[in-house]
C-alpha cells in the first residue's frame, strides 16, 4: 500500500466515529500535499463535510484529529480547515529507500490487471508517406502506456494499425504512372512516392479528371486487379522498410502491423449485422446509420458507389480484436480531432449488441506544430521525424563534446540523449497540449529537458563509482536521518502511486513531470549536502543517491527513454 493510502485508511477509520462512511479510495482522492513541509506531508480538508456533519469546516478539523490513528506518524494535527499529517521521517526514509534497493526493478509493481489484455492502436503512419513530426506523438504515448501497463500486471498489445488502403492509393498509382519510374522509387521510396503524391493534389486542382482516374485505381485494387494489387504491394514493403528506421532510433516495437487493408475481407460481416438489425439506412445514396439519439452525427458506413470507410474498417477491427484478444481494455493513441469518430464508432458497435464498446478509450492527444501552425502532408510542409531524431542526436554529441569531451561510448550515450531528448520533451507535456517544436531547446541540458534528467541519473551513478559501491551494497545502510532530504525521501514514496496515475488517466506525462521534480529535488539536496563525508552518514546517503537513480532509471524505462550511466 503506498503511502497516500496509508494515511486514507487511517483517515477512513476515524470518520466512522463521526458518522461519516468514505472509502480509502475516495479519501485518497480528496488529500492534498501542502506547498511547504512545516504544514505536513498530507492534508486532508474538512470542506467537504461540513454540509453532512452541519459544522464548520474548522470545527470538524479539532473533532477529527484526536481521532486518528498516529502509528507511524510523527504527529497528526488540525490547522484551521485542515488535518495535517507528518510522517515519521526516519522510519519512511528507511522502509522506502530499503525497498527501493531490495528490487530496484520491481518498485512500483503492481497486479492491477491480473495480466488481462490491452490492445493499443498506435503509430499507424500511411503508406508511401514519410513519417513525420505528427507521428511522434501516437507512437511514444502508445509505447509509454504499454510500458506503464505492464508495470500494473496488464498484458498490453501494441498494433500498428497501418493507413494501408484506401483512395490515396488510387491517387498515389496514378501519380507513379503519370511522372515515376521503378528506379527513382527504389533510389528514395518515400521521398519519391510523397512527391507524386504532393504532385497530383496540387494538379487535380486544373485537372478534376485525375480524381476519376484515381478513384477507378482504387475500385481496381478493391477488385483485386493484378496491377493494382502488386504495385500496392510494393509500395507497402519499401515503405515498411522505411519506417523500421525510425522505429529503430526510438527503440519502438510492436506485436502486430495489421493495417486497414487486413480488415477487407471482415467487413461483410459488419453490413450483415448492421442490415440484420435494420440500423443501415439510405441516405443520398450511402449507407449510414442514425445516431441522433446519442447526439452525434450519422456514421457513414458505405458510399454510394459502393466503396468502404474508415468506419467500416474500424468497426470489424474492433470485433476481430475483442475475438482475437478477449482484451480488458482496448486504447486508441489517436489526435484529438478523431475523438468524433470513435463516439461514432463505440455507439454504433452498442447498437449491434456489442456491449464491450465501454472497454474501447479513445487517447486522444494535441498537435505538435511549428511557428504555431499545424504540420500537413497533403501542402507538404511536414517535418521528418528520421531528419529530427538525426539532428538531436549531432546536438547531443556536441554538448558532450564540450563538457565530456573524454567519455568513452560517445555515440552511444549521444543516441541515447538525443532521442530520449525527444522522447521526452513529447511526454512531459500533458498531451491534450498543442506545443510549437523547437529543437535546441528541446536538447538542452538545463531546464525541464530529458538531458537534465539524465544528467542527474548520471551524477547519481557517478557519486556511487566514486564510493565504490552499488545500490545492491546499500540495502541494510542505516536509516537516513536528514531533514535536508525529506523533500526527496517523499518524492521517492509516491512514485508506486505515480505510475498509477499516470494509467489511470492514460497520461504518461505525470512521470515525466514526477522525474523533473525527483531530480530538481534531488540536486538541491546535493548541492547542500556533502554525500562523501567518510564518516557513518556517508552509507546512509548514499542509500539515497542509489534510490534516487533506481527511480529516475525506472520512470525513463516507462517512458522509453535511455538512462546512460555516464555523460
């Protein structure tokens, strides 16, 4: 139980003495941390039960107090509307920094999810398209929740659910024949096929019939033409190739490619049910299905002409993963502007029975722009994720250049600072934020950066080197008795509580934010407190430089962010 709940219970206990019935849960919810420790660790306010109890704020606060349990607490007491609680410094020092180092890996573990399984639709870049700026955020929020998750005892299942069909490819098959050739392709896949792809939206402009062309392309690849099917085919594979590049830079994997051409053959059986149940209706030629009810807009389900949707792929993907996965939760790691969509989608797949559509959660997440404005493939003003990566990693390795300028596996540690810098930046904002790219500061070493961050881990390493000791050596020191290093002592307390925040809310910015404020906490604590003293506090904090890189190692793990011993 982590250190929240401990207090909760406590909490919870006394107010059945007031007649009050709250959960552990759901006091856990309303504690508060004071902004600074002279009013405690936890405070729990009286606000809220002043309407049931019909007294003041401030008098429940005196009656509660007395009540609680102090075990394991150096005091309990009221302070206007307020319970304040102060931990027994010594004893948390002791018991959180000793389990810390008894299973660096394990700390944060939990059962939550009993190894149920989390299928996480994420990445998904577009054939023939290079993978861009825009790609970065579903890819790393997808393989931060994955981490997170199976931290919690779930069994996460990470697709990339690749845009491999659709009309493009018609528009893509005319572009290659009208201006490409199999040599220009084969020198720069994605560079080459983008161009034609560019070339065609800004030349149907004058010329509408080419969107006729490409339409019947398209109608000629649903029929399985042989042209059609091979030169799809082979866009497919080049451009794989092309983004296992990038996904090798990121340190990304996945357990399925499954992309919407996967799904052609499953979508007879969505029409069937949606006529089965009489929820398909013609309107203006197309089949949708009504949803006025639930205050949405109708679903589209097949064009007039006959061809499929997006939404037709998605519903038979979401039926094939609930047979294939038995899953207990299914996530999508999708923009924001798609949350229309997937309401669309949950409500349609309620209508034909399936009442699992609760489990499907949609991610979304803001745009990353540049000079504010948002990054478009279509107009061709994109930003390449591989150049990005590319240019972080030369940055990292001339800021290591100048202040390590000896480090041994320099393109190692700049690949790991580099990336990771990315990773990062992208992580420690909440990600309904839009946020403007700046690459520099982005690979700073100061301020709120990844580098920062991994420069305190490896300070931290660095200080054990100099004692000669290890985490593992450090395990029974004596307890740590240092007022100066409470603030860290804490941090390192909730981080088990971190982790399921951060699931809860599907939100792996909450450890990126916990890792900034573990290391500003920690290098205040250094730049006051002689840790090599040679004397019988040397071990204890040592303990704490040992627990605090265990930590920061941990939540750089979760994140999938690199954690180099040295820089």
């Amino acid at each position: 139980m982590d250190l929240r709940h401990t207090v909760a219970t406590k909490i919870s206990t006394a107010l059945t003495q007031l007649d009050v019935s709250l959960t552990a849960d759901q006091v856990a919810n309303m504690l508060e941390v004071p902004k600074t420790l002279d009013l405690g660790d936890f405070a729990f306010p009286a606000f809220q039960l002043a309407k049931t109890l019909h007294r003041s704020p401030v008098q429940i606060a005196q009656q509660l107090a007395p009540l609680v349990d102090a075990t394991g607490l150096q005091k309990v007491e009221a302070k206007g509307p307020y319970v304040n609680f102060f931990l027994d410094q010594t004893t948390f020092a002791q018991t959180t920094i000793h389990t810390i180092l008894a299973e660096p890996t394990a700390y944060g573990q939990a059962d939550l999810g009993q190894g149920g399984n989390v299928p996480i639709d994420m990445s998904s870049p577009n054939i023939a398209k290079p993978m861009s700026m825009g790609h970065l955020r579903s890819t790393v929020i997808g393989n931060a929740l994955a981490n997170i998750l199976a931290k919690l005892g779930y069994h996460p299942i990470k697709i990339n659910h690749l845009g491999d069909w659709g009309t493009q490819f018609g528009k893509l098959i005319v572009g290659y024949k009208m201006w490409g050739s199999e040599e220009a392709v084969k020198e720069n896949p994605i560079k080459n096929l983008l161009a034609y792809y560019v070339r065609f939206h800004k030349e149907d402009k004058e010329h509408p019939e080419m969107d006729d062309e490409a339409r019947e392309w398209f109608r000629k690849l649903e029929d399985g033409d042989e042209e059609a099917t091979k030169l799809w085919a082979w866009f497919r594979e080049i451009s794989l190739k092309e983004f296992q590049k990038v996904y090798d830079q990121l340190g990304v994997t996945f357990d399925s490619y499954n992309g919407e051409a996967f799904y052609n053959d499953k979508m007879d059986e969505v029409i069937d049910i949606l006529e089965q149940k009489g929820l398909l209706v013609k309107s203006q030629g197309a089949d949708i299905v009504d949803l006025s009810d639930q205050d949405l807009n109708p679903a589209l389900i097949r064009k007039s002409d006959g061809a499929s949707l997006y939404m037709t792929r998605d519903l038979a993907a979401a039926i094939y993963r609930k047979r294939t996965y038995h899953f207990v939760q299914s996530l999508y790691v999708v923009g924001g502007e798609q949350k229309e969509h997937f309401d669309q989608m949950k409500a349609v797949l309620k209508k034909m029975g399936f009442d699992w559509a609760d489990e499907i959660v949609h991610v979304p997440f803001g745009l990353i722009t540049e000079g504010g404005k948002k990054l478009s493939t279509r107009s061709g003003r994109i930003i390449l994720l591989e150049k990005v990566l590319q240019d972080a990693v030369q940055l990292a390795r001339q800021q290591i250049d100048e202040k390590n300028p000896s480090l041994p596996n320099k393109e190692e540690v700049a690949h790991q600072v580099g990336v990771g810098a990315v990773v990062f930046h992208d992580l420690k904002n909440d990600r309904m934020d839009n946020f403007d790219f700046n690459l520099e500061e982005v690979v700073r070493f100061e301020g709120e950066t990844g580098p920062y961050v991994q420069y305190t881990n490896a300070r931290a390493q660095s200080i054990l080197r100099k004692a000669g000791k290890t985490g593992a050596d450090l395990v029974d020191a004596p307890a740590l008795a240092d007022p100066n290093a409470w603030e860290v002592v804490r941090y390192l307390g909730d981080f088990p509580e971190t982790i399921q925040r951060a699931a809860r809310e599907y939100e792996p910015s909450v450890i990126a934010k916990y890792a900034l404020r573990l290391a500003k906490a920690f290098n205040k604590y250094y730049a006051h407190t002689k840790v090599l003293t040679g004397d019988a506090t040397q071990d204890s904090r040592l303990a704490l430089v040992a627990a605090v890189s265990a930590v920061l190692t941990s939540a750089f793990s979760l994140l999938g962010v690199g954690a180099p011993a040295e820089m």
